[in-house]
C-alpha cells in the first residue's frame, strides 16, 4: 500500500464494497484503504496463541500489527499491557482503531478487538480465528469491559490517530 502508516488511503473499490456490506453502512462511509485492505488480509488467519504471522495469530497480537501498520502506532503485546495504554471513552465515543476489551473466563482484559465502525469490531477469535463481530453480539457483548483510543507515546509514530 502507498504511503506510510497513518497516512489515509483511499481504498480499492472490491474492498470497499466488501466491507461496506458486511458492516452494513454505505460505500463512501469505508475510507481509511489501509485499514481495511488490513483486515482483508488477515481476515480467517487462525487463533495461535503467542502467534504474530498468518499461521496464527492470537488477539493482541492482531492490535498490535494492526496499530502499527495502519497508524503507524506502536502499543504494548500484551492485553494487559494495552489497556493501560488507552484514554477510555464510552462505548457510543469509538471512532475507527480505538481498542474494544473483554473479560472472559473471569480474567479481567483477557481479549481485545480493534472498533472499526457501525457498531463492528474485527479481532482473532480463539474459535474462529481473525473475523468481524458486532460488539452487540448476544454472546460477547455481556463480556465487553472497556474500551478507549490508544495515548500515543514518545516511541510512536503517531500519524493521526
């Protein structure tokens, strides 16, 4: 993709079709191209944990290469690690790249998505690997702890986000 991260590029129109439709919202609402153009590549990349590749990849793991790749923004590996590296907001404040956190098995920020819009969150689900879920999902939603957008620090690259 042209450009460096955090740079918005406009996205090819397969893409944005593509995400248009499964986000439910209209074509000219999908324009950060390297945003989605990320996701479409890893989207069905298998759960791994510890994984940073396409053989597998585990939630944290897909923020972190997400925030560095599309904002050009380096954050923490670890979920427990990347909630404190975030200014919360309320669930009706999430803009595209904010993080989306969850407890679950009782583990407080033991998963963590990336919002992208309308109500839509990609992340690398242990069951089904790297996929888009509504974060009003019946199922994960009563999980939801916290969300925020990222405070870059002196280390990133932060280009607009």
């Amino acid at each position: 993709m042209r450009g460096e991260p955090g740079e918005v590029v406009k996205p090819q129109t397969n893409i944005a079709d593509k995400y248009a439709t499964i986000l439910g919202v209209d074509r000219s609402d999908i324009q950060n191209g390297r945003l989605y153009a990320f996701v479409d590549q890893w989207m069905g990349t298998p759960y791994k944990f510890g994984g940073l590749d396409k053989d597998g990849i585990d939630c944290s793991g897909l923020a972190l290469l997400l925030e560095q790749q599309v904002y050009g923004i380096n954050i923490p590996r670890t979920t427990g690690q990347q909630v404190i590296a975030i200014k919360r907001k309320y669930e009706e404040q999430l803009t595209e790249g904010d993080l989306v956190f969850f407890d679950y098995d009782g583990k407080k920020f033991s998963h963590v998505g990336i919002y992208l819009q309308n109500g839509y969150y990609v992340h690398a689900s242990s069951s089904h690997g790297v996929m888009i879920t509504k974060l009003h999902d019946p199922y994960t939603y009563k999980y939801f702890s916290r969300c925020g957008s990222i405070i870059p620090d002196d280390t990133s690259a932060s280009n607009g986000k």
